[in-house]
C-alpha cells in the first residue's frame, strides 16, 4: 500500500505512492467525476481552476477520512496547495526543462526529493497534534517566531 513514498521527487508521485488504496478509491470516486463534471458545463471554468477545485476538495476529503477536525481538514488544505503548486510549477517547467542533461535532472530530482520530504513532513505537524493553536506554536518555533 506504500512503495517508498518519501524518496520520490515531487508531492503528486508521493501521493501515487502513499496509502496508494485510498488515494485510488479518493481519484475514482470523488476527483475524476468532479473533474469531469466541472469540464461538461456548458461554460467551462479555466483548467487551472479545475484543477485547484478537484485538488481542495480530494485533499480534504482525505484529510477529514482521517478525523473529522480542523486539523485534518487543514492536512488536507496544505496538500491541495502542495499539489496545486507542483501541478502549475511541472506546466511551467515543462518546456524549459526536457533538453537537460541527465545529471541535471538528477540534481532537480534530488532537489525535489528533498523538497517533497520537507513539505510532507511540515504537514504531519497539523495531522499529528491534537488542535489548530498546538498546530501553530509549533510552526512559531519551527521557523523563529515567539511561541
């Protein structure tokens, strides 16, 4: 259910690769059909909105499987953002990037590796603890702020 999630280089192979049931039931059954819901309306909404949309509303929905609390709910909100953020950022990159040379993508893969653990592993702060202001001293001590 879980094929080393930690090393891949960026949070949507994480997500392919952690508690990968859940994350295929959550993808049939609740992403892909708001997804194509929200791409059959007679006015479409820009894909990247789509995306943002079907991201916030899986993520959630993940977290609050979990536990039905802000914390959760707020687990799942930064996933969606960490998400959202790669799915723009690979759009983005994807033309700029193809012609590296493989030690180049080697280096960028290592870099994501480390930044997807970094992130995972700043969200589990809001899964972990038992409510939001707990959640918020932590983040205060972690990056220098009075707690």
């Amino acid at each position: 259910n879980f094929n080393a999630p930690y090393g891949k280089p960026n949070l949507t192979q994480f997500w392919n690769n952690w508690h990968m049931t859940l994350t295929q039931w959550i993808r049939a059954y609740a992403f892909n059909p708001l997804t194509r819901s929200l791409r059959s309306w007679k006015k479409p909404l820009p894909i990247p909105v789509i995306i943002l949309l079907t991201q916030l509303v899986t993520m959630i929905l993940i977290g609050l499987w979990h536990g039905v609390t802000w914390n959760f709910a707020l687990w799942g909100l930064w996933h969606a953002i960490g998400l959202f953020v790669h799915n723009r950022w690979s759009e983005w990159t994807k033309a700029r990037f193809t012609a590296l040379s493989p030690r180049w993508q080697s280096v960028l893969n290592t870099g994501g590796a480390l930044l997807t653990f970094h992130y995972v592993t700043l969200g589990w702060v809001f899964f972990a603890l038992p409510d939001l202001s707990t959640s918020w001293q932590v983040f205060l001590k972690l990056f220098g702020g009075a707690a």
